[in-house]
C-alpha cells in the first residue's frame, strides 16, 4: 500500500517562463504542510530544466508530458535519455490529447513505455473510455485493451514501475468528473488486472479534478492519487486543492463512499 497520495500537475501546453516561476515557487514554500502528498510536477519541455532546479532539495519531482522512443534522427522528439539528462523522474504516456492530435497508437504507446521503463523513468500510463465507449457499455473492455502493451512489460521485466492514470476523455477539461461508484469500479478492474501478474500499481483519476472536489475523490478506495490540468496551473487552485486532499487523505475510511 502506498503510503503518499500522488498529485500529478500536468500542465500540458500552459505557462510561460514567468507562470512557471510563480507555481514552483508557490509549491516549494508550501509544500512541507502535505506531508501525505507526492507531487510530481509536469511542465512543458522548455521548463522542465528550471523546474528541476528550482525544486532541487525538495522532495517534489519533475515529469515530462510524453517521450519519444529509439535513436534514429527524430526531429522535434525529445528522448528518455535527454529527459533524463535535466532531471526528470517521471514521464507521462498515451494521454488521450496525444491519442487523439498525434493519432498515437497503443503499439506506439507501448514502444515509449519500453522506452521509460528501460532508462528508468516511471511512466504514467493515460487511459481511458469515450463516450461513445462508455455509453455502449465497453468500457473495461477499452481500458483492458489499453492495458495489454504495459502488461506484457511488465510480465517481461516484474521489476518494472509504472503508475497507471485514468482520465475518462469525457472528465478531461469538461468540468464533469466521473462518479465515485465508476472511480472505484474502473481502478479495482485495473488493480485486479495487474493482480493477476503479482504487480501491484498505483491507480490515479483525472478528469476535471479540483479544488472543490479532490477530498471526495481522495477517500474513493483503490484511489492513490490524481492527476490534473486545468487546476494544476493557476497558483490559488493548485495550492487550494493540494490543502484539501490532505485534508481528504487524512479522513479517508471515515469519509469512505459506496
Ligand atoms: P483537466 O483536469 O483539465 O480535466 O485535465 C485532466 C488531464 O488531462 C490531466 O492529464
């Protein structure tokens, strides 16, 4: 049983030097009052640097947004090795923004998972239903498909970490978040799934998660974290809600749904 509760800021394609100066500098003062936390901050490329400078002797890590697999000439790419290179710990993969803009594939996805795995980045694995998916009753079968690339990975390399996010697209920047009962019901099914190969994972939520309702989403069992967007990059929400899932953390079993 992890003992932090992971709050994972994806910041996606926000900011600018002076927004990401302000938010690390907000988090870095604060964020010794979440002892139950793990944050792990995911700018775009061209702050990771001054990210992991700035949060350097803090116990708040730094992750990237995606990777890019292989050594062949990649124009544009950036590499594990490079995101390695400036610090960071954890690499976010498959999110449904790329599934969708970049028509990112799961044998692509799982290419860039081998990639994290093998220069020990911890990848986050983004999955999720439409929904059209939801609507037509697939959506364990969606995630169970998803799944397949990580757990044959895993099934070759039991060493292996990886952190698993679900992000409902429908949840994703709508302002509707999934209900409790699905939360709990879609991580059980990814929980078991992994189970099944003596592989223990740590299951996030993300989709439309704020201030306003972490706590609630925090005392969900099976639930070991979320990952945000929209919240993560204004420095009054950010702070606000890392407040609350404390708060939440700290209640969970009493505060405990379904
Ligand atoms: P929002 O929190 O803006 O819905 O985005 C969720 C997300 O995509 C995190 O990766």
């Amino acid at each position: 049983m992890p003992n932090s509760f992971l709050i994972v800021a994806n910041w996606k394609m926000n900011g600018s030097r002076s927004l990401a100066a302000e938010l690390l500098a907000a988090l870095k003062l604060k964020h010794h009052t979440w002892p139950k936390l793990k944050l792990i901050i995911c700018p775009p490329n061209l702050y990771l640097a001054s990210a992991h400078n700035t949060l350097h002797g803090t116990n708040l890590s730094v992750g990237a947004q995606d990777l890019w697999f292989g050594s062949a000439p990649a124009t544009g790419n950036t590499s594990a090795d490079m995101l390695k290179d400036i610090g960071a710990e954890f690499v976010i993969i498959g999110h449904s923004e790329r599934r969708q803009l970049n028509l990112e594939s799961d044998l692509v996805i799982t290419s860039k998972l081998n990639a994290a795995i093998e220069h020990e980045l911890v990848p986050i694995l983004c999955v999720g239903e439409s929904i059209e998916q939801r609507r037509s009753g697939n959506t364990l079968a969606v995630i169970r498909q998803q799944l397949q690339g990580a757990i044959s990975l895993i099934r070759a390399r039991p060493q292996a970490k990886i952190i698993i996010a679900y992000e409902p697209i429908w949840c994703v920047g709508t302002g509707s978040r999934a209900s409790s009962i699905d939360i709990k019901i879609v991580h059980a099914f990814i929980k078991n799934l992994f189970m099944q190969y003596n592989t223990s994972v740590q299951v996030l939520y993300g989709g439309s998660v704020n201030a306003n309702n972490v706590a609630d989403i925090a005392a969900i069992e099976f639930v070991d974290g979320v990952i945000v967007g929209g919240a993560s990059i204004c420095k009054t929400s950010i702070l606000c809600l890392c407040d609350r899932a404390e708060l939440g953390i700290s209640s969970k079993g009493v505060l405990q749904v379904c």
